[in-house]
C-alpha cells in the first residue's frame, strides 16, 4: 500500500516538472545575475513627474464614469453630499476603486486639506503612483522573457508612451486593472514561484484584478494558470484564490447589504440585457480600427512582424487576442476597455527594437520617432486620433491630454471657492456631464439641465433657488443675473440681489434612475428612484 501511495506520487511529481518544464519553455525565460538597471528608478521618478505634470496641468474626461462612478460616490460616502447614479441606488457596481479614493479624501480632510484645490489633485497623483506599476511590470517581465535589453527599453516605452502617461491620473477600473494586471505577468514568470508569500501574492494579485475589472478575469485566470503550472505548491494557490475571492464576495455583500457578489451580479444581468438592443452599433474590428489610430499603426506593425516568430512571442500575442476578443463579441465599444492591450504591444516592440543590431544613429532614430508620436498624441495632434476616444454613447466626454480641455471644470474649480455661491443651476447640461460636487464640494442646492425643470417655472422661483447659473449659450440672457464670470464658451451668471436667501433641500443627494424598466427585468423587487430626482426642500424652504 504505502509502495502504491509511493508511487502515484512519483508520477505526480513527474506529472509536475513535466508541465512546468512545458510552461518554461513557453516563456523561454532568461537567467539573469545581475542587478536591476542603475537607471530604473531615475527613469520611474522621471516618468512620475510627466504623468504628475499631465495630471495638474488641468482636466479632461475620458467618460464622464470617472466623475460618475468613482470619484462623485467616494465624495458623497466622506463629506455627505453628492450625485447617487443609478449604478449606486441599486447596487450595481463595486465600492473597490470609490472605497481607495474614498480613503484618500477622508486623509485630506483628516488633516484639514479637504477641499478641492487640495484633494483633486492628491487623488490623480495617487492614481499617477498606481499606474508606474505598468512600466515596472513591463521591465521585470521583458527582463525574464526576452533579456536585459529589452527590458530596458519596455521600462523607457512604458514610461513615456503618451497613453499610458495621458490616462495615468484617472481611477478608471480598466487603467487600475491593467497596472495590476503587469504586475502579475511579471510575477508569474518569477524564479521564486515555490514560496509561500509568493502564492499568496500571485493569488492576491489574480483575485483582485478581477474585482477590480470583471472583463479582465479571463486574463488574471490566465496567469494564474501559468504560475498554476510552474509552482509545487498548486494547493495552496487554489486555497488563496478561493480566501481572497470569498473575501471579494462578502466585502460586496456586506457593502450593498446583499448576497455575496451583489454588485456584479446585478452588473452582469443588466448589461446583458442592454447588449441586447446594442446590436450593430460598432463593428466586431472596431477595437483594431482604434488601437491603429491610436498608436499611428504601430501596434499593428508590432503584432504582425510577431507572427513571424510564434516561439518567442506566441504568449503575448495570445493576451493580446484574449483581450481583444473578450470585449470584441460585446456590442457595446469604447476605447478603454482594452487599454491591457497598450503594454503588451509595447513589450513586443520593446523586444524587436532591442535585438535589431544597429548603430547608435538608427537608435537616435528610433528614439526620436517614439518621443514624435507620444508628443504628438499627449498634444491630440496625431492623424484622426480624435476618432479613438469617441464613444457610442451621449455619455462621451472631451478628451484634451493639455489642450483644448472643456472648460466646464474650471467653472466648478472657481465655484468652489468663489464667494457668495449659495446654489448652482447648470442649465444646459445633465449631471453625467458635470464634475459634480466632487469639484464643487458645497453642501448646497445644484441642479442640472433636468432637475433644473423643479424651478424653472418662473424668475421669481429660480431667484429664490439659485445664486449662480451656468451656461455654454453665449447669446443667453437671464433678468436679475449678471454675467460674473467666463471659461471659454461658458459663462457664469451671478444673482444681482444676493443677500436673499435660497430654497434649501433636506438632503444634498440627488439621485439619478432612468433604467427602471431595465432593473425590474433584474430584479422584479427593485426599488424605484423617487420623484424629482429626490429633491426635497426644507419646511422654512417653502
């Protein structure tokens, strides 16, 4: 008996070292004794300070979900005021990436800085620290997969490319996810794959990223496969996944008051829903069509030179495909969805440039070329490249890296501080499209396009509602109002009595629905958003 039990597990282990043998020669990694480049952190100090430069030199969107999603709720959870979109009245969405921010700004207020001039820009140069783990996860990587040299041209690419330096700042899921998701690739092709604290780290890592970005589970199961494979201590790998996945599961439960996995569940039976009358609206290459534009063709020259050589690449392009094709077969499109794909295509060239053998005038070139396109693009000035950040959706918002930025959120900068404001009315544009009271961040009245219909029924209701309007309707002209202030095409209007006082609410919390059809085929028990938006005045208000 114990010669049988002797036995299977010397064809386990075999079983084993045949597979990892198997997996290691799929990633053909490299040995490697010397030190990490001398020049690794100099060129990450140097890469922070461009995304912190790009960061605070102004604002821009690349879907009003940064405002919506993330930034707007983590205000409203510290300081008590805020827009509850309809993915937070019904629970729809995760509090993982609002929870991190959430925890910045109640830092900042802790130590008395809780205002915007202050918070806005801790928070981006948070996410700007989160987002070196690319470059960082693109050189351990490279160094293992491919050399030295390549490595230490993936870290200098990664660093400076202008998409990975221009979205740095955003607490966007996809760009949070794929910075994490670098980091596992370089775990996972780590010479210490048998530790302990290394399972836990790899299963950590793997688990979380999928919280963090559902759509980018596959890869994260993925990886996990891979170092599945490499490792002896496959047991304790699958016992860390399943902790930290339960662990996901309850913080979700206990968050929206649920099931475990509440906020994902509702999220996938609602898209799924909605995909459905989504049918046509994009094209099934359109995500080529604009990694194309985007890179100036070349991430498609990238990818098909690749081809050539399967052996060395095969594994990249195979997360390449993955992430393609998983957001591909959805017909719903935007750009950031497969922002993952942006380091690996830059580690593949990282690689074909480092083993061209040329002389340092061909290097100069190429590094001249590299600095034109990232310059270009950080400028909005590359051939069509407007096309790539615009969505199917109203939603869409105004990317401008450093210039021609929608000046709408230095109109709530000025909001926030200027004397005298005592209640807001955006008269020409929804609260999707606003930088909400994360920018304005007063505990007062502020109404939209649409919930501006609660007062505007005559001058005398919106006079006793509201101090300041804003407009982007330069020929508007509005009695009891004088124009204080203008931002490009948007103009601020200022009561002229405004010693009187405003209509106060009970509660500054407007809530957002619209999708009640959608969550009753969800949820048949859905709650219903109440009526005007929730907008309640006080008892000495009316």
């Amino acid at each position: 008996m114990a010669k049988r039990r002797k036995t299977r597990r010397t064809r386990r282990e075999r079983g084993q070292r045949s597979s990892a043998s198997a997996v290691d020669a799929l990633l053909h990694l490299q040995t490697s004794d010397e030190r990490p480049w001398k020049f690794l952190l100099p060129v990450l100090a140097l890469a922070f300070a461009v995304r912190a430069a790009i960061a605070l030199c102004g604002d821009f969107v690349l879907h009003p979900d940064e405002i919506m999603q993330y930034l707007e709720p983590a205000h409203r959870l510290v300081f008590g005021h805020g827009v509850t979109y309809w993915e937070f009245f019904y629970g729809a969405r995760a509090w993982l990436v609002p929870g991190v921010v959430a925890g910045m700004l109640k830092v900042f207020d802790f130590v008395l800085l809780g205002e915007p001039v202050w918070y806005v820009g801790g928070v981006k140069l948070m996410f700007c620290a989160v987002s070196l783990l690319i470059p960082v996860g693109m050189y351990f990587f490279a160094r293992r997969h491919f050399g030295e040299m390549s490595a230490r041209v993936a870290l200098v690419a990664g660093a400076f490319w202008y998409e990975l330096v221009g979205f740095a700042h955003k607490p966007m899921t996809e760009f949070v996810a794929a910075a994490l998701l670098m980091v596992l690739l370089a775990l996972c092709v780590r010479s210490s794959v048998d530790r302990v604290k290394m399972v836990w780290v790899m299963a950590f890592v793997a688990v979380f990223i999928a919280a963090v970005r559902l759509q980018y589970a596959p890869l994260a199961l993925l990886l996990l496969g891979v170092f599945f494979l490499r490792t002896e201590k496959r047991v304790q790998l699958v016992v860390a996944s399943g902790v930290f996945l339960l662990a996901v599961g309850v913080f979700d439960a206990i968050t929206w008051d649920g099931g475990l996995f509440h906020s994902y569940i509702t999220n996938i039976r609602f898209n799924l829903i909605v995909d459905q009358g989504r049918a046509g609206e994009t094209p099934i290459y359109q995500f080529l069509w604009w990694l194309l534009l985007a890179s100036v063709g070349l991430s498609a020259l990238c990818m098909v030179m690749a081809l050539r050589d399967l052996r060395r690449y095969g594994f990249l392009l195979a997360m390449v495909g993955l992430v393609v094709l998983i957001h591909s077969v959805q017909a719903h499109k935007e750009y950031r969805f497969v922002f993952a794909v942006i380091p690996l295509w830059l580690v593949v060239g990282a690689d074909m440039v480092a083993r061209v053998r040329v002389n340092a005038r061909v290097w100069g070139l190429v590094g001249v070329l590299f600095a034109v396109v990232s310059l270009c693009g950080i400028l909005n000035a590359l051939p069509a490249q407007d096309q790539v950040y615009r969505g199917y959706s109203k939603e869409t918002g105004k990317v401008g890296f450093v210039r021609g930025q929608d000046p709408i959120f230095a109109v709530y900068r000025y909001l926030a501080h200027a004397p005298g404001v005592l209640g807001v009315w955006q008269a020409d544009r929804p609260y999707y499209n606003l930088p909400g009271y994360y920018y304005l961040h007063r505990e007062i009245p502020f109404y939209d396009a649409f919930s501006g219909r609660v007062i505007n029924k005559d001058m005398e209701t919106i006079s006793a509602s509201v101090s300041h309007i804003v407009s982007g309707d330069i020929n508007l002209t509005i009695p009891g109002y004088t124009v204080e202030k203008n931002f490009g095409d948007v103009q601020i209007w200022r009561r002229d009595e405004n010693d009187a006082p405003i209509r106060q609410w009970e509660v500054y919390n407007p809530i957002i629905g619209g999708v009640e059809q959608i969550m009753t085929r969800v949820d048949p028990n859905a709650p219903t958003p109440p009526p005007n938006m929730g907008i309640r005045f006080t008892t000495e208000s009316r």
